[in-house]
C-alpha cells in the first residue's frame, strides 16, 4: 500500500509539473484582451495594434535582469515597423519617476507606469515577464524570467524551438 501511495504520488507530481510547463509556454488559441494606458496618456489594447506583433515586457526599476532588458528591447522597437513594444512598469502609478528612469536608460517605446489593478491583467508571477501576442491578437509566447532579442526574432520569424 505504501508503494502504491507513493508511486501515485510521484505520477501526480510529475503531471502537475508537465502542466505547468506547457502553460508557461502555451500558445493560445483565443485573442486576448488587456488596455493600459502609457505614460504619455495613450491606451493600449490589442485592437488599436491589430496586424502588428505586441511584446509587453513587464518589469520593475529594482529588477536588474527587467532593466538589462530595455536595450534588447529598445533595438528590436526601433528595427521593426511590424512589432510593437510596450514596457509595463510594476513600480506603481508614479508616471514621472517610470518616465524619467525609462529615458535614462533610452527606451523610446511606450511605458506603463502600473499599479496593482493593470498588472493583474497579465497575471505575471514574477519579473521581468515578457508576453508576446501575434498579428492576430493570440497569446504566442509567455516567458518568465530574462529574453533576449534573438529568442524573439527567432519567434517573429517563426523559427523559435519550442514553441
């Protein structure tokens, strides 16, 4: 009996595992929705980019892997007419400190200065958290943790490994 309990535990815990790990990077079917406003009063949402990729990277000041970030993402704004990028600050509603630290560090996308209520639209566990959505509106990538430039290449290109 003990064997068996541990033997359905064990298979219980890798499911759960294998689940979580097909989330984390699952493409989703449906178009999503969310709406932010950046911090020159301009709103977002996945109709008004309708037919352009739409990279929402969401980080914080304190994050050194989400600032080390912004210049990947900065080139990769500036290199395509086909991709929008969106930086989703999680330092709250503080729009002139997020817009001074955003151009300090050259970001010329557009900035979110978040509270509590805009992030809970992207249900991110942690930071930096990067969701791309495809021309279509679909969730195409859910990365947690650090991207480089050529991880999203590779997915705009269609040539990214596990997808």
């Amino acid at each position: 009996m003990f064997t068996m309990s541990r033997k359905c535990l064990a298979a219980a815990a890798f499911s759960l595992m294998a689940a979580l790990m097909s989330a984390a990077s699952a493409v989703s079917a449906a178009p999503a929705a969310f709406e932010v406003t950046d911090t020159a009063g301009q709103l977002h949402n996945l109709s008004r980019h309708q037919g352009k990729w739409v990279v929402v990277n969401l980080w914080a000041t304190w994050c050194p892997p989400c600032v080390a970030e912004i210049p990947a993402l900065e080139a990769l704004h500036k290199s395509r007419q086909d991709i929008v990028v969106l930086g989703v600050a999680a330092d709250g509603a503080d729009t002139r400190k997020i817009s001074q630290f955003a151009s300090q560090l050259g970001a010329t996308y557009p900035i979110v200065a978040a509270d509590r209520q805009t992030l809970s639209q992207f249900h991110a566990r942690g930071f930096p958290t990067t969701i791309v959505y495809d021309k279509g509106g679909r969730q195409a990538l859910l990365k947690e943790g650090a991207i480089t430039r050529q991880e999203l290449e590779d997915l705009l290109q269609g040539t990214r490994q596990d997808r």
